[in-house]
C-alpha cells in the first residue's frame, strides 16, 4: 500500500537551525527511508551557526530545492544553489548553511526509516553515545 503524506501532515521536528519537517520515516509506517524538508532561514547577525553532526552508518542524500548556500563536509566547504545534489558518505561530519537572501530549502534523504539512532552531533572520532 502506498503511503501518503500532504505538506500538512509532515512532523515538525525541533531541530537548532532549521525548519525540519519530516515527511515520511517509520513514524508515517516507511520500512527503510526517511525524507525531510528542510528550511534555512538567512541569518542574521549574532544567529549561532549550527554545529556538524554525522552519520555513523548510512549516507544523506540532499537535494538544494531553492536558494543558495554551502554545505560543509569534514573541513571542505561546497558552494550549492538550486537543483544540486550532494551525498554525504558516513560517518562525515557536516552542515548546511544559507549564504544567500532567501531561504535556503533542502530535501534530504536517508536509507533508513529512523536516523535517531545513527546521528550524532560532532565528530565520529570523539566516542559516540551508547
């Protein structure tokens, strides 16, 4: 059976950073991939900029859907603008931010129904919660 899910109905997570909605994971019944869309605002001065998180098994595959900004990936910023692509390899620690005037709107994708267990915030050579 197919599952739906309307904009409306995706599960706002309280993410620093970001608008993240999660729009199909376990939580919606998916048995191995979790989508999200995610929204950068454009900074401002004294905003704290996000720290980098990894992935300790699986990959994030992200899609720029509109506006401009970097993602960093351990030590190595990229400049992206709508309609890239990046894929994230684990366990590389990265972020996202906006460098442009509008916000900076992001599909992400993970080969995975649940990515809790396996992200963590830092780097994957300092030791990883139980």
């Amino acid at each position: 059976m197919a599952i739906k899910v309307s904009p409306d109905q995706g599960r706002e997570l309280n993410l620093p950073g970001r608008q993240s909605t999660e729009m199909l994971s376990a939580h919606s019944g998916a048995a191995s991939v979790t989508f999200r869309r995610v929204e950068i605002a454009v900074p401002r001065a004294g905003d704290t900029p996000r720290e980098p998180h990894y992935h300790k098994d699986f990959e994030e595959c992200i899609y720029i859907q509109s506006g401009e900004g970097a993602v960093w990936i351990d030590g190595e910023e990229i400049p992206v603008v709508a309609g890239d692509s990046i894929l994230v390899p684990p366990p590389r620690p990265h972020y996202t931010r906006n460098t442009g005037t509008t916000p900076l709107v992001l599909l992400c994708f993970f080969p995975v129904a649940d990515i809790r267990p396996g992200t963590f915030d830092g780097h994957p050579d300092k030791p990883a919660p139980d």
